[in-house]
C-alpha cells in the first residue's frame, strides 16, 4: 500500500499534526506547573489549538499532493477556515459564559449559605487568536515535514 503523495498522507498528516499539538499542551504544563497532567492531552482549548493543526495539516498535505488550486484543496481550506473561526469565536464566546455562569452561581451560594452541589461549566473550551495562529503554523509545519522530509532523508543518507 502506498502511503506518500495519497489520502493517507493527508490524513496522517491532520491527524498527527493535532496529536503532536495535544502532546505540547501537556509538556507546557509540566514546565509552567512542575508536575504532569495528562488531563491536559484531552482537554480542548489552550496552546497550541489542535483543531487548527489537524486542519491546517490536513488541507497543507491536500495542497502538496493535489495541488493548490485543486477542488480537493478548496474544500480542505474552507473547512480549516470555518474550524478555526468556530475555535476563536463561538467556543471561546461560550468559554467566557461559562466561567461568567460559574463564577454567578459561586457568590450566589456563597451568599445564601446554601450548599447545593452544583456542576461547573468548562470554560476552556475555545482559543485566543493566538493560540489558533500557532496551531494552524505548527500543522502547516508538520505537513511540510510528513511531506519532505522522507525524501529528504532517502536521497541525502
């Protein structure tokens, strides 16, 4: 079976392009906060965005394969697009309501001495316009190396 220059490379490419963005998430917190957190790897949100790297990856290694102005392209882009304003507009509108909403029912008990469980919305759940900017470079980054650096490694070693 054939792996380069096909719909497997692009879809190892997405795919490990957002793995790779997971596992950086869970490194950065083990440097900022000196102990590992592997609820970190499935957790949405943060940096890098994984959503942006898969997606970038996936319509990059479309384009080396198929070509920039192919319809498959098109179609990989749009969707990267979409995924991406999703990330850093509605998911991270509803992150911000979410923690708006825990912090409200936080002084709502804390003033009426009730001590009702409650469960706590998640909050992160977007990114910043950063965070999906480095997500999208770091997939475009990963198709590029998926892509070249096989042939790169077989016709200099």
């Amino acid at each position: 079976m054939h792996f380069f220059n096909t719909g497997m490379e692009a879809l190892f490419s997405g795919v490990f392009a957002a793995f790779l963005a997971q596992v950086l998430k869970v490194v950065a917190y083990y440097i900022t906060h000196k102990k590992l957190n592997f609820k970190m790897f499935t957790t949405t949100g943060g940096m890098p965005s994984s959503h942006s790297a898969g997606t970038v990856g996936l319509a990059t290694s479309v384009g080396l394969i198929a070509g920039w102005s192919s319809i498959s392209f098109a179609i990989a882009a749009s969707f990267s697009i979409v995924v991406m304003h999703d990330a850093a507009g509605l998911r991270r509108a509803a992150g911000k309501t979410a923690a708006t909403l825990n912090r409200l029912i936080q002084e709502i008990t804390e003033h009426t001495n009730e001590i009702k469980p409650h469960e706590v919305l998640k909050e992160l759940l977007g990114h910043t316009p950063k965070e999906v900017f480095f997500g999208a470079l770091f997939g475009f980054s990963i198709a590029f190396l998926v892509h070249y650096l096989p042939f790169y490694l077989y016709h200099h070693f």
